[in-house]
C-alpha cells in the first residue's frame, strides 16, 4: 500500500487528536480520522462515502447529513473545513429530528462563493448574515467554531466572531427581527436546544476535519 502524502492531502500528524490542553479542558474528539465510529447518515443508513485522506466526506454519503449519534445541548465545537472551487454544504447542529432536519435546528453555512448575505459562509442560515466573509480560499483549510449557550448561538470562522443570535428575542415564526421573512415555520424561541451535531450532503465535495467538542 501507497505510504499517504500528508503535505498533499493536508492532513498532519497532529490532525484528528486532541492537545494536551484540550484533553485537560475536557475536549471530546468527535472525529477519528480512521473511520466513521459514531457516525451515522441522518436517515439511519450506514454511511456510504469512504474516509478521505483522514477527512470527514458527506459528499454521497447516502443521507442528507453525516450525524453524530449523539445530541447535545450547551457546547463549543470546532472543525477545519476545506471546499473545492465550487462548494455547497453546511453544518448543522441542535438538530431535533432527524426526519427534519432543516426545520428543527441550526445551520452554519458552509460555501465557495464569496459574500456576506444569509446563505454565504459563515452565515447561521437564513437567518444572520456574517459580518464578513473570512473563509479561505478553495483547497485551503477553514477553522469552524460554534458556541451555544441556552439561547445563545455563535459562529466563528478563522479566529472571529461573524453572526451570533439570542434565540429568546426571536418570537415570531417565519420573521427575522427587523421584520423579513425566513423560512423556519417555528419561531426560533422555540427551535429544540438539545439535538445532533452533521455535516450536509448538498451536492458538492467538502472535506471536515479536527471535528472536536466541549460541553458547557
């Protein structure tokens, strides 16, 4: 068997591990980088798209999402993500139900095309726009933090804070707070604040990796 390139596939002999300090802060290492141990498709499936060069590939993966098999609700998590030229996928998290997935949690845009409206990187999804786009060019790794706390929702990208929300000051199904309309029929008071953590199979090859989380 080929000896795998790291330099190549991006991957270091650091990846997918946790650091001494994150072992002592309490770090759960979500991702192995071997295999697909505690993941599942979202539809219950076995997943069907193999490991890539020690990244997470919900590309074909047989399911809309790539789940953990295990929710939770007050956390900090984190993962690196690299897309190709053309990219389209997302990270959701507080997921509900799984049979509904884009009704009954978050997501963290991920997408290639550069821009700071409510579908671009960063964005939580339809909801907050970013206040930049800070992903990294095609083929180069971007660093994803998300941070809920009861009501409050962060989302982080290379180090910086770009959309956040307090749920509790969202009231009204379907209406952002200035009064636009989104698609969430439930008013995000009300979305569930215990769920499944996935990746989104939108179409496109994504790469995640250093999938880590700390629960509040």
């Amino acid at each position: 068997m080929a000896k795998l390139d790291l330099a190549d596939s991006g991957i270091s002999s650091d990846d997918n591990k946790l650091t001494a300090a994150e072992k002592e802060e309490g770090w759960k290492l979500l991702f192995n980088g071997k295999n697909y141990k505690g993941w599942m498709c979202s539809n219950g499936k076995k997943i069907a798209a193999p490991i890539e060069n020690g990244a997470l590939v919900p590309y074909k993966s047989g399911g809309y999402l790539i789940v953990y098999d295990k929710e939770f609700s007050d956390f900090k998590f984190k993962c690196d993500v690299k897309m190709p030229e053309e990219c389209n996928s997302g990270i959701f998290f507080r997921v509900g139900d799984l049979k509904d997935p884009v009704q009954s949690g978050f997501e963290a845009q991920v997408l290639s095309r550069k821009g700071t409206g409510m579908h671009d990187f960063g964005a939580i999804y339809d909801l907050v726009a970013p206040s930049e786009n800070r992903a990294s060019a095609p083929g180069e790794w971007t660093h994803v933090e998300i941070t809920c706390q009861g009501p409050h929702i962060s989302v982080a990208v290379n180090g910086k804070v770009v959309a956040k929300l307090n749920a509790d000051e969202w009231t009204v199904p379907g209406k952002r707070l200035d009064g636009t309309g989104h698609k969430f029929k439930a008013a995000v008071k009300d979305f569930p604040r215990k769920g499944y953590i996935g990746f989104q199979d939108h179409g496109h090859k994504v790469w995640y990796k250093n999938v880590k989380l700390l629960e509040l």
